[in-house]
C-alpha cells in the first residue's frame, strides 16, 4: 500500500481543529478523497468532525475504524497528543505500507515512532502559517517544512505541489528553532500588535479604532520588508539617531511597564540588527 502510488491515495484525516478545517477542504480540492475525519468523543470535537467530513465528502468517526481504508493517515491534533494518539491506534490497525503524517512545526516525525514500529513510514509536514478559528488561509504557495522517512517524504512533496505550496527540507535538529521562527513570524507579531493597541489607548485612541488605523501602515511596512528586505523597510527616530524622542516615548511608556519592555526590546534589537544612528547613545539611554 506505500504510496509509491501513481494515483493519489485515500486519507484520513485524525482532527478537526483549525488546521484540520483548513486543510482538509485544499486537499479535497487537490483531487484527493478523504476517507474519514476522526475526532475524539466529546461534544465539540464530534460535531466539529461531522461538519468537517460533510464538507469534504467524508464520514466522521470516533476514532479510526479497525478496517480503515486509506493509506495515508494525517494527525492534524495539539502537539502534546501526537504521541498519544499515534499509540492508541498503534495495535487496532494493521500500519504495514501506510503513510503517516503530522503537522506540528516544533516535533519531529519520531513522535509517529510506535506507528513506526508497526511498518508505517512517517514525516512531519508543517505548513508556515497561521490557523485561526474563523478564518481559512489558502495554502497556495505557502512553505512546508517536510522531514521524516523517504517514502514518507515523497509523497508529502507530492501532496504539498497538488496543494499549491512548496516543499522545503528540514532536519530534525532544525525544528525547534524553526518553530521558534514561526512563532516571531505570527503569534509574537500578533502580541506586538496587541501591544500597539494598549500604546494607542495612551493616546486616547480605542483600541478598535487604533486597528483600522494602524492597518494602513503595517500593509506598507510588509510591502516594504518584502521588496527592500529589513534594512530597507527600517524607519523613525532609532534610525534616524534621534535620541530625545526616544527618551519622551520612553517617559510615556513608564505608564505601561509591558510596553515599555517590549519598546526596549526591540529597540535593543533594532541597534543589534538594523541600521541607525548614534547607536552608542541610544543604548544608553535605553
């Protein structure tokens, strides 16, 4: 059953969070059929399993079936329940000749390890990108990170270019740091902005309204880092050496001690990474 396949082979899908509800309709998409969406007993994740499955044709299931057909099993489950999850089905199912995947960005494929064991052969396949309830990003070109056995790697690739994105290598090494990247890229982003919020309610400005403001110079700037690169994007008073206006953000900021640090941080990080002025002066003051 390995899929050295030529046609595309029958998944199962064990999960139905955010990264589930969006993966499963591009693979769908893709020409694949999906044979089960599994879910664990309880409530929500039952019913969120059921209206993923009837969206892509497939039939939800408590757990996966001892007669499951698919030949590729993807665990689209919290990192902490990969392993968990790879062992509870480890004895139910013959595993010879299948293909199982996960998608966590910090662990490797050896979370599959006890599938493993029983003939699967197993990668870990992380798209760079962010799944949120209530939004379901296109994976057209977006970065996969692919590692784990070579059957198993093949045709993860193959899945990723039917997908649209792009398949990358990663070694097992990398991972953490890898998703220590991830993390800078979106979640600790999205934090910043959180920040920018709080500062923009110093100003008098509400937070709702501080977004649709803010909106139009975080487009630019991304626009910016895409075509010029940090350095290039770069601007305001660190680069420009301008140290008194530093200070009076500084002052102001003594009434948020968190968005104070955070300004000090990247500050710091600023003078470390990007160009500026007076760089002795401003670490000083910071």
């Amino acid at each position: 059953m390995l899929p050295e396949m030529r046609r595309k082979p029958v998944i199962a899908i064990v999960g139905a969070g955010n990264l589930a509800s969006a993966l499963a309709p591009a693979v769908k998409r893709a020409g694949y059929t999906i044979e089960i969406v599994a879910s664990h007993r309880g409530s929500v994740a039952q019913t969120r399993a059921r209206r993923l499955a009837k969206e892509v044709g497939a039939h939800a299931s408590i757990g996966l079936p001892k007669d499951l057909k698919a030949g590729v099993v993807w665990f689209c489950v919290p990192d902490a329940e990969i392993a968990r999850a790879a062992k509870t089905y480890a004895r139910d199912i013959a595993w010879k000749g299948r293909v199982v995947l996960h998608s966590s960005g910090a662990l490797t494929s050896d979370e599959l390890a006890s599938l493993r064991g029983r003939g699967a052969a197993a990668a870990s396949v992380h798209p760079l990108m962010t799944f949120v309830r209530g939004s379901r990003p296109l994976l057209k070109e977006v970065p996969f990170a692919i590692e784990g056995d070579a059957a198993a790697v093949r045709l993860a690739r193959q899945f990723v270019i039917d997908l649209g994105g792009r398949a990358y290598s990663i070694r097992k090494n990398d991972k953490a740091a890898y998703h220590a990247w991830g993390t800078f890229a979106s979640p600790l982003f999205t934090a910043l902005l959180a920040t920018t919020e709080e500062v923009a309610a110093l100003a008098g400005v509400r937070r709702g309204e501080a977004r649709r403001r803010m909106i139009p110079i975080l487009r630019q700037t991304l626009a910016n880092y895409e075509s010029l690169g940090a350095a290039g994007a770069f601007s305001g008073p660190i680069v420009r050496g301008d140290i008194e206006t530093v200070k009076r953000h500084l002052r102001v900021l003594d009434r948020i001690p968190v968005a104070h640090e955070v300004y000090c941080s990247l500050a710091l990080a600023a003078l470390h990474y990007l160009p500026g002025k007076n760089k002795a002066a401003l670490r000083k003051a910071l």
